[in-house]
C-alpha cells in the first residue's frame, strides 16, 4: 500500500459525513507505518474505544470506512478467528461493524465482520505480528497466495458496505 496523507484519509470516508470524517482522531505517526507491508491501515481511536477505522486503496483511489466495536475492556478470552486474515486470537478478535455507504447507512443499515481487534491483519499474514498460540494455522499456501486471499476477504466486506457487487 502506498503511504497515504491525513488529508487523503479523512477524504476517503464513504460512510460517514465529512464533518464526522473532520473530526475523527487520525494517527500522528502516519510516516512511521510500515505501508509496504499493509494491505491496508487500520486504528483504533485513542479518543472514542468504541470506534475504529480502516482505509485502503480500491481501483488507486484511497477508500475509508468507520467501524464501532466494543471497547477492549468487554473482549473476552474465547478463541475466535478473523474474517479477513483467518488468523485465530485469544480475546483479540471483535465483531466490527460498518455503517453502509450512502442512503442505506443513513437509514441505519450496516454490515458486521469479526476482524483482529487490533487491525493489524497484514501484519500476521507477513508473520511480522505474533497472535501467539495457534494464531496462524499452518498453510501450504505461499505468502503471495495468503496476501491475495486477505486482500480478496477485505475487498468482499467493503463491497458490502458500498454496495458494489463483489
């Protein structure tokens, strides 16, 4: 992924207003990420628990959308795995859910996926994040294969949040 500025992040929200996009909290140290090892950015907000984010690049054009997820407070120790990357957690993975795109969201429409709670999915596919214990289940796929995978997993979930068939 290419490394990508405030501005383009806050412009690329599709499913919130440009105001809630405005004031949401964006992360600092957006020249610190590893962007070459990132299917896509994801973040918790520091200000609001309850809230996460995620953007990524569809067709080169920057595309983000805003999660609510519970507070890590309420995650619980029961092994769950993540829709995106299948990686398996212990209490780290948690039921994210999207507000739809366009008229649909607005009429409180949403769709819901279990995600690492931390978003940092890309990571644990590359083995550059430890999930600990039987947090990736051995595969005879190659790295590319498992990339490809989760990049195809993101892409059916952010379809269902902007209604493009996928």
């Amino acid at each position: 992924m290419r490394p990508l500025s405030e501005q383009e992040i806050r412009a690329a929200f599709v499913n919130c207003t440009k105001g809630a996009a405005k004031r949401l909290t964006v992360p600092h140290d957006l020249d610190g990420q590893p962007w070459a090892d990132l299917d896509y950015f994801g973040w918790r907000d520091p200000q609001a628990p309850d809230r996460a984010y995620l953007v990524t690049e569809v067709d080169g054009r920057a595309l983000a959308v805003a999660l609510r997820c519970p507070s890590p407070s309420s995650w619980t120790a029961r092994r769950s795995m993540c829709r995106i990357c299948l990686t398996t957690h212990s209490g780290g993975v948690s039921l994210m859910v999207a507000p739809k795109a366009g008229k649909a969201g607005q009429q409180g429409n949403s769709v819901g996926a279990y995600l690492c709670s931390d978003l940092a999915c890309s990571l644990y596919v590359r083995g550059k994040r430890d999930a600990g214990v039987g947090g990736r289940i051995p595969e005879s796929l190659t790295l590319e294969e498992k990339i490809e995978r989760t990049t195809a997993n993101l892409a059916a979930f952010l379809a269902k949040v902007t209604d493009r068939a996928g």
